[in-house]
C-alpha cells in the first residue's frame, strides 16, 4: 500500500512538474504570468502570487507563498511600490538570489517611462498606498511590454542561458502580433481622441496617454482612499465643464460610488480590467487589452 501511495504521490509530481519545462518563474501578478508565458513558452512553468481577480495592490502573501518563491528560479515583480509585499517576502526567504540586483531579481520597472513621479518624501511613505515613486500601472500601455519583455528574457538568459536564444525568438513574435494589436486598438479608438473620461483609481494613465484620453478626474483622493462627499461633490461639479464621456470602474472598487458620479455626470459606466483574469475573457495580455479598448469604444460611442 505505502509503494502504491508513493507511486502516485511520484505520478502527481510528474503531472505537477512536467519534465518538459525547465525552469519555474513565479511572478507576482497574472499580467507579469502572462508575459512571462508569451517569451518563455513551453520552456517554462509560471505562476503568480496573486490570483487572478484579486487586488494586487491590497494583496498580503500567506505562509504557501513563501513555499512557492523557495522552490522559483526566478521572481518577476512590477516594482514601484505596487507589490512590496515582495520584498518582505524574498527577506523571509532569505535568499540572496532574488534579492534587488541578484541574479533570480527581475524588476521589470527598470527601464519604464514613467508618469505620476513623484518624491520618496515622508508623505509618500506614510500614506499607506500602493502607488509609492510613480504610477505603477505600466503594463496597462501595450507600447510597455517591450520593455517588460526585455527585462524579463534578460532575467531568463541569466539563470538559464540554454534557452535565450528560443526565449529571444518567442519575444519577437510576440511584439510583432501585439504590434499589430496594437495599431488595430488605436484605429478603434481614434474617433474618441481627447476624450475626457473619469476613473475610479488611477490606473489608467499609462493605457490613456497611448489610446489619447484624457483623464479629468479620479474618485479615490489619493490612490486606495475612499472619496468624502466633499471629495465627490467637487468632482461632479469640476466634471460639469468638462463633460466627462466615461466612469472607468473597476471590478473590486466599490460601484456604487463610481455608479453615483456616473449618474450625476450623465456619462456611462465601464468597468474596465486593470490585470488579466480580473474579468471574464481576459486570460491572457492581449486579450486583456482587447476587453478594456474594446469595452471602452463601446461606452464612448454610447455617449456620442
Ligand atoms: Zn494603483
């Protein structure tokens, strides 16, 4: 009986682990996982800290996940302060490889430009949000996964040099088709351009700058506070100059605050996705972006 149990406990292992994939890379977000799949191909097994549909940003990692970065080769993480709950992390770990500028680090901030920049004052430290030197919510321009890609084969090539030159190729025909992804999300949204548009959190910075929208107002005070009805009714009434032609709503913030400064707007509720898996049918990068531009065009159009 025991050899039987250890026979399937092997069995399960196999299926767990196949053989095929060389090297696991965990990733603190599903958006990271999935660029990490786009350039790492079969080669390699990723998963994510955070599940999908969860907030990274409020996310605190549980005792398992200490057990799942011991056992990576490699940590991919979006850096700006969005998921520090990494660091903490990779210092009980105690690891020296995945410590900043080891070899199994990836930050694939590195290289972003940025927006929202501001001091790492005292100010920035106490007020207990995510959004820490800049906006963090880089991913969100598909124009950025150059960047993060290249952080992330560069990451790959260091720990497992065997496979960066297949990694090298996988990225190239990846930013070829989410080129012209891309070119066909900027052609269905350029009716809408300069259109002015209100989000709940500030995520949208980086997707807006690239499709030209242009963000007049964000409901939280300061990013992961909760608006006061001073905060809401200076907004609606700043948004009657500017005719905002969209809420942008997120699927784990509050609605019914988003659903007021709609009503009072006159301008549609969207929920956008601001990771993959945090709606259905965005399983993947691009399909990610598909949903958010193509839910966007849908709203603007209505509001014409
Ligand atoms: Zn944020």
């Amino acid at each position: 009986m025991r050899r039987a149990a250890a026979l399937a406990g092997a069995l399960w292992l196999v299926a767990a682990w196949p053989a095929a994939a060389e090297l696991r890379v965990l990733a603190s977000t599903t958006d990271l996982k999935s660029l990490v799949e786009a350039v790492g191909g079969g080669d390699v097994m990723v998963d994510s800290l955070v599940p999908a549909g969860a907030d990274a940003e409020a996310f605190e990692p549980k005792l398992s996940d200490l057990a799942r970065l011991r056992a990576a080769t490699l940590i991919v993480r979006v850096g700006l302060g969005y998921d520090a709950w990494v660091d903490r992390l990779i210092r009980q770990a105690g690891d020296t490889r995945f410590f900043r500028g080891g070899a199994a680090d990836v930050d694939a901030s590195v290289g972003i430009p940025l927006l929202e920049v501001v001091g790492r004052g005292l100010e920035a430290q106490q007020s207990g949000h995510a959004h820490g030197a800049a906006n963090p919510h880089y991913w969100l321009d598909p124009a950025n996964a150059d960047t993060i890609t290249a952080m992330i084969a560069a990451g790959i090539g260091r720990v497992a040099p065997a496979l960066a030159a297949r990694v090298a190729a996988n990225r190239l025909r990846f930013l070829t088709a989410l080129a012209a992804r891309t070119r066909d999300w900027q052609t269905r949204l350029a009716p809408y351009e300069g259109a002015a548009v209100i989000a709940y959190h500030s995520s949208w910075p980086y997707f807006a700058r690239r499709f030209r929208l242009n963000i007049v107002g964000v409901i939280e005070p300061k990013p992961g506070i909760a608006p006061s009805p001073a905060h809401l009714a200076r907004l609606v009434a700043a948004a009657r100059d500017v005719r905002p032609r969209a809420v942008l709503h997120e699927p784990f913030e509050p609605v019914e605050t988003a659903r007021l400064v709609a009503t009072r707007t006159g301008a549609p509720l969207v929920v956008l996705a601001p990771s993959v898996g945090s709606v259905s049918g965005t399983g993947d990068y691009i399909a990610l972006l598909e949903h958010n531009v193509a839910a966007l065009a849908r709203a603007l159009a209505s509001a014409e």
